[in-house]
C-alpha cells in the first residue's frame, strides 16, 4: 500500500472514493451511500460512515477502517451543526423520506488550489472546507469560491483523468478544467483584497467555533462557540425573510434585508444582483458561494464589534451595519431571540439594544426638526 492510496490530509471520503474508483475502472468498489439509522436519522458517509461500508471498503482496498474513520467530518469537526454543511439535497425528516433524494452536499472548489494540485502533478480532490457552510473563501489561497464553470456557467462538474497528468476536476458541459481562474477576480483582487482578508478571518473563527473551540475573546468577548455559530444562523435567517406584506412569489426578491448589506467585494463581476428571500432555519446551507459570501459579510459586519469592519466592507459612508440590521428586520422575531436565554451572547444583546436606541433618538430628532420647521414655515406665513 502507498500513501497515494490513502485520503488525503483535508480530502472528503467520497473524494478519495471516486478518485478510486477512476483508478480502479476493473474493479467493483462499495457504492458510498447516505442510508437512514434504526431511529430514521440519516448517516451521510462523508460525515457519519456505516461500519459496513467501511469495513467493505477497508477490505476491498486495503486501507484501515480507522484511517477512513479519521477523516469523516464527524470526527475531524466534533461540534459540526448539519445546517452548518453546505447541501445540494439537504436531509429531510422522516416523514419526507419517500417524497425527496438522499442528502447530498454541495460542492465549491477554489481555482487556485486545482491549479496548484496540477502543477505539482497531485491529483484534484475535494477538500473539506469546500463543503462548510461557514466559508466563501479558500483559507489557504485568500480566494473566494467558485461553484461554477468560468467558461460556460455551468454548475455540472466532475473527475477526469487526462491522457498524461493528474486527475483533474472539468466541467461537465463544456469540458474545460476547472483551475481557470474567473477574469472578474483577477481584476478586482488588489482592491478588495483587504475586505476578503476581513471576511477569511471571521470565517476561520466560525470554522473553529465548529470545531467546538472558544472564539476569540478579544474580539467576542464572553461569547461561547455556540453563541457565535447561532448569533451567525439567526442573522442570515433574518436577512433572507421577505417582508410580512410579501404574499405573492413574484416579490420575493423586493426589499429583503439582505440587498442592503451586499458588498462589491464579495461579488466581483455580478452586476444588479437581487437576492431571493430563503424559507430555511440557515440560508447558508444552500446557498450559492456568492450568497453565502454576502450573507458572511453581513453577518460580520453585524456580529463583530469593531466599527472598522463595517467600514472596510461596506464603506466609510454606510452607517453602522448593525443599524441597518436592526431597522430591516423583523422586530418581533429579534425581540424572541433577545429572550432566549444564552442564545446570543451579552455582547450582542447590548449591541442590538444600544443601535435600536441610536435608531430610536434618530427618530425623535428627525421628528422635532420636521416640527421645527413646519412652525418656522407657520410663522413665515404669518408674517407674510
């Protein structure tokens, strides 16, 4: 056995499996399949592998069962929430089972570390970050994620073995490889680079809040790994509700909190984007790489209580971001959050209730100074 055979590092198991499977073109490999538990709880293989297919595996080959077990999701991200996975087919309760596919994840791939792999002769595999609904960007390359084809837009992918070289990941339409680059974000990356940087690292703190470590407490203070992680779901949920009035499907991208937030830097070479309204617990999970990149920056721009991060993402002009959340979202469903106890973290509640504050004594300013001057126009008339 080589070290080729074996996952990599960062590779999910089904990754390694289908680069297997090209290598193996004679030879009948254990089908990697989401199956449903005794208690109809479904058991992904990618995060909660079955001992059958792993021992079938092990067996067939020639790879320790617990060297599989090692890389599962389940055990490289202890704390992993499922609405924190990106999917294509999300798991349904019991009650769907006959009504939906089985859970399938999404997959974004970043072009620099495909072209990275090809240039040193190592086979394209998918990483484990490329499936985390906590991550626009690629850590390791400060490069934002890509879902799609840059030369036909298509979304259909899949492995291919060249006649000399690597595995390689191309698109399933038009055939051309992966690792290019779209020329959007080439244009535009040293004037954004610094609000990508922003965003990479609150991503990596919500990776390790996964992970089940304490955030930062410089930056969250007395905020627990859960505490950041729902703070984060709760936001985005709120910024893709339509507006109450919304009852036709046509409205559905009219006025939803989230267009005030969406930032040029996360979407480079989208123009007029409009932004439907998304009926899920977390909108994150099935969510475009562009999307969850704005709902990202929002959220950071909300959530961290450094005032220079709202400047760097949404510019020096904006107002606070956390003022425009409180003033487009639906009053009521925050006033139930604030109550939960040990929901959101101290912090972020005196946060909500000192910007419903600033927005409030706006308000009543505003109110006086119209007064004023419907008096001063009053007494003008009189005069006259």
């Amino acid at each position: 056995m080589t070290s080729h055979d074996e996952p990599r590092a960062d590779e999910l198991l089904t990754s390694w499996h289908a680069r297997q499977r090209r290598s193996r073109r004679g030879r009948t490999l254990p089908e990697p399949k989401a199956v449903r538990n005794r208690k109809g709880d479904w058991r992904h293989p990618d995060i909660h592998p079955t001992k059958a297919w792993l021992r079938a595996t092990a067996e067939s080959l020639d790879v320790p069962a617990i060297r599989l077990v090692q890389h599962s999701l389940a055990k490289q991200y202890p704390a992993l929430p499922l609405d924190f996975l990106v999917w294509q087919h999300p798991p349904c309760p019991t009650e769907y089972a006959g009504l939906t596919p089985a859970p399938r994840l999404g997959v974004s791939w970043c072009s620099r570390c495909l072209a990275e792999d090809f240039a040193t002769g190592q086979p394209a595999h998918i990483r484990h970050q490329w499936v985390m609904a906590a991550s626009g960007f690629c850590h390791r390359h400060r490069w934002p994620l890509e879902d799609r084809c840059n030369a036909c837009g298509s979304q259909k992918w899949r492995f291919a073995a060249p006649a000399r070289g690597p595995l390689r990941m191309i698109c399933g339409s038009c055939w051309q490889p992966l690792e290019r680059a779209a020329a959007p974000t080439l244009d535009a990356e040293k004037d954004i680079r610094a609000c990508w940087d922003q965003m990479i690292a609150f991503e990596q703190q919500l990776i390790n809040a996964i992970k089940g470590r304490m955030p930062d407490q410089f930056r969250f203070n007395f905020t627990s790994a859960s505490q950041l992680l729902n703070e984060v779901r709760d936001v985005c949920n709120l910024l893709t509700r339509g507006p109450l009035t919304d009852d036709y499907w046509v409205c559905k991208t009219r006025n939803i909190a989230l267009n005030d937030f969406v930032c040029d830097a996360m979407t480079p070479g989208y123009v007029g984007r409009q932004f439907y309204s998304i009926e899920a617990v977390n909108p994150l999970t099935t969510a475009s790489p562009v999307l969850r990149r704005c709902l990202l920056a929002a959220a950071c721009g909300i959530i961290d209580p450094n005032p220079r991060i709202s400047t760097a993402l949404f510019g020096s002009e904006a107002p606070p971001a956390i003022e425009i959340f409180v003033a487009g979202v639906d009053h009521s469903v925050v006033d139930h959050f604030l109550a939960a106890t040990g929901r959101w973290s101290p912090p972020f509640i005196q946060e909500i209730q000192t910007a419903r504050q600033c927005r409030a004594r706006r308000a009543t300013l505003g109110r006086l100074k119209a007064n004023v001057s419907a008096l001063n126009r009053v007494f003008a008339e009189v005069q006259v």
